[in-house]
C-alpha cells in the first residue's frame, strides 16, 4: 500500500469520477462535493478551484468556512476516497462536523485505507500547530467510530445532533 493525500488534480479524473459514482450521488463526506454529486469535468474544474482558494491561508474564508485542506486518498493512481481537513471550528463545526471528515470508496473498505489517511491528516494537524483536533461520527457508525478510536480519540460525549441532520453524534478528541 502507497497511501497518500493528495489535492485533488485533473491528472486523475477518470478514477476521481469512477470513486465518486461509487457512492451513487448522494453525499460523500470529505469530498467538498454537495449532494445530488453529479460527476463531471466542470464540477471538478469547480472543485479545484474552491478547494485551492479555502486552503489558501493568506486569502480570508468566507464567512460561513475556514480554511480547509481537501484531499483525495490514493493508492498509487487510484482515488481510494476522500478526506477533508478544516484548520479551524466554526460553530457549526465545533458542535457537529469536527475538523477531519473522510470516506472511503465500497469497494476499497476494511482495508486500513480510512485509518491510514486519518494518521496522514493528523500530521498535516501537528503541521500546522494544532494540539488536538475533534472528530466527530454517527452514534451507529461502528466503522467510523472504531477509525477514530484506533487515532487515539477519546470520546468526548455522544450529543443529540436532530437538528444539525444527525440523530446522535459521538464526539471524539484526538491529542496530538
Ligand atoms: C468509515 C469508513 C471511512 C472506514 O473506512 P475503511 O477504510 O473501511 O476503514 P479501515 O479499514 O481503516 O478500518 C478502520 C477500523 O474500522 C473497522 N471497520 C471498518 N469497517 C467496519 C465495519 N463495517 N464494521 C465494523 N468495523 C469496521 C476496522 O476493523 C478497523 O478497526 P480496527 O483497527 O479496530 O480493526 C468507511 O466505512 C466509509 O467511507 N463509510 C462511509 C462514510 C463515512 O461514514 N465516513 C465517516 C463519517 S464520520
């Protein structure tokens, strides 16, 4: 396994559109993309260029964002998945999303993929001067909650999130 971050890169369009169609248009959490996904060039021309203006820190966010590094997973040429690491919390973020939010494609589950990327995202934490991130998942997404606990998470409480699209949300801290 050559497991990397990578931002995303018309280069790998084909395989990018391929682990997107995976998901079946709904929403892809980490992908930067908005359901319904439609996969096209033009949607990742967009992309690209959002993901490189929200990861820009010397430009201000919009007010709702922060500054955001986007990622795709891949194995060698292959998008694996997505992983999308926020610098900062908002509101929103702080309460629901967290800093990290990824996916990895059906096909390439259970292979370490998620647990891998995560690690990698949490030394572009460490990078940038973060001391502890949040990570946060479904109170029933055993997978999710078992990649977080295997990055050293310590959860922090499981919240009632209804109004926020999420029944009951595990919030973890990850000590960097
Ligand atoms: C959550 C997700 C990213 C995990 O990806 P993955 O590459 O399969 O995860 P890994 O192979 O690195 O496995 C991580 C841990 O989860 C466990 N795991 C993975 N899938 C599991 C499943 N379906 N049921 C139970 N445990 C599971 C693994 O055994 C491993 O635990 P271990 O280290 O204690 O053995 C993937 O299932 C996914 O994309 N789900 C949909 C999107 C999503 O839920 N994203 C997270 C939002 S918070």
């Amino acid at each position: 396994m050559t497991i990397a971050l990578i931002r995303p890169t018309t280069d790998l369009y084909d395989s990018w559109a391929a682990a997107v169609a995976e998901f079946g248009g709904g929403h892809i959490d980490g992908s930067g993309l908005q359901a319904p996904v439609i996969p096209g060039r033009v949607t990742l021309d967009q992309l690209i260029a959002d993901a490189a203006r929200l990861a820009d820190t010397s430009i201000a966010p919009p007010e709702d964002r922060v500054h955001n590094d986007l990622y795709w997973i891949v194995d060698d040429a292959e998008v694996i998945g997505f992983l999308s690491f926020r610098h900062d919390l908002n509101e929103w973020l702080r309460e629901a999303g967290g800093h990290i939010g990824y996916a990895v494609r059906e096909s390439r589950r259970r292979q370490g993929y998620a647990s891998k990327a995560l690690a990698l995202a949490l030394d572009r934490a460490r990078e940038i001067g973060l001391d502890r991130v949040l990570v946060t998942c479904d109170d029933d997404n055993v997978a999710s909650a078992r990649t977080i606990e295997g990055a050293g998470g310590v959860l922090q409480d499981v919240s009632d999130q209804t109004e926020r699209g999420h029944a009951l949300l595990r919030r973890y801290w990850i000590t960097l």
